[in-house]
C-alpha cells in the first residue's frame, strides 16, 4: 500500500470509529422534549370496544386518582384493530358530578392506530372519568384496566424539556443502566465502541499494506 493511500486510510478509519458511534448514540437519544408519565393506573390493561350507537361509537371510562399539577395532559390509547386511523375522537373530561370539565377533539391526523390521544387539563385532581366517542363505523377501542368490572383508563403527563445533550446522554444512561453491567458507564462503553472500529480499521490497513 501506498504511503499516501496509507495515511487516507488511516483518515478514514478515525473518522469513521467516531462518526458511527456517535451516530449511533444521537439515534438512541431521547428526543429533547417527550412526555413523562406522572401517574396512571396499574394492572394488565386489555382494548375495551367503544359501543357503537348508528354512526357514532362511545365508551365511558372510570380514571385514576390524579394529582393536581398544572400544564398537564390526560393520556387515553385508542385501538383501531390494525387499520389505519380514520375517525374524529373525542374525549370528554368530567368529575364526579358528571360535569364537563373539559373536551377535546382529536382528527384522524393527530393519532396513529392504536396510539395516544390526549386532552390537556387545569385540575387534574377533579377528573373521575372519561366519555370517548368515535365518530365513524370502524371498529375502534380504549385500552383500560378491569378494575372488578369497572373499566379504568387513562394517565397524566407532561412534556418534560431536557437543558442540554448532557441531559439527554444521562437519561439514555439511566435507562440501559438496567441492561448492562454496573462497572460500565455509558462513557466507557462509547469508548469501547469507538476502539472496536479503530482496531477493525487497523486491522484492515495492516492486511492491506501486506498485500
């Protein structure tokens, strides 16, 4: 192998042990802002149909105790058994006197089958349950918790902001910590990343320059 050959192969073999790894983590990043999870019922949940009234599809859901904290959403996941998402949903929000306390609708854009719809609210800690009504024909469910025939949905969120890439490189950490030895830290483990791909690349240039 040429000197000069040698010495782009050795560019790009450096360039290429950084750049991957570090794509790599950018990909697995949490996003800068998300949704945190501030509370929600527990028990293994199963999709609830909506009953279907003519054209127009509801079910009624009883929801969890919930704190009152401020700019928050309530979080409901709908079904739409594996068909793309077509209907308006709408989200009645009421206390325990059944009065409204807020309604959302939600467009057929605004949610992927079996995904999240949500509604924001100013006192969460009044909400008992939660009308959904589906308008259209296709078959569409809320996935609840059977709480002794009582059928529970529903969790509170809030966007969470991460300050900066640090932040968002400790909670990419916190979350695989589980998955993963305890002496390694995410550090190490990108360096190691990184040296696999050096020493693959040295490998290559050694074997090339002996040819």
């Amino acid at each position: 192998m040429r000197p000069e050959l040698r010495v782009l192969c050795v560019a790009g073999v450096a360039l290429a042990a950084i750049s991957v790894p570090a794509l790599l983590v950018d990909r697995a990043l949490p996003p800068s802002v998300e949704p945190e999870v501030i509370a929600a019922g527990g028990g293994p949940a199963r999709f609830a149909p909506l009953e279907r009234h003519g054209d127009v599809q509801r079910l009624t859901v009883a929801t969890p105790r919930l704190p009152n904290v401020a700019g928050t959403a309530v979080q409901v996941v709908v079904g739409t058994y594996g068909r793309p998402a077509t209907q308006t949903v709408q989200l009645a929000l009421r206390d325990g006197a059944g009065k409204n306390i807020a309604t959302c609708r939600v467009p057929s854009a605004a949610y992927a089958g079996n995904g999240l719809v949500e509604c924001p609210l100013a006192q969460p800690g009044r909400l008992r349950r939660i009308d959904v009504t589906a308008h259209g024909t296709s078959p569409m469910a809320v996935d609840a918790v059977d709480d002794g025939g009582r059928l529970v949905a529903g969790a509170l969120v809030r966007s969470h902001r991460y300050s900066s890439v640090a932040s968002r490189v400790r909670a990419l950490g916190d979350r695989i910590g589980v998955t993963r030895p305890v002496l390694y830290s995410p550090a190490l483990l990108f360096a190691c990343l990184v040296a696999s791909f050096a020493l693959f690349g040295a490998a290559w240039i050694v074997a090339g320059s002996r040819e």
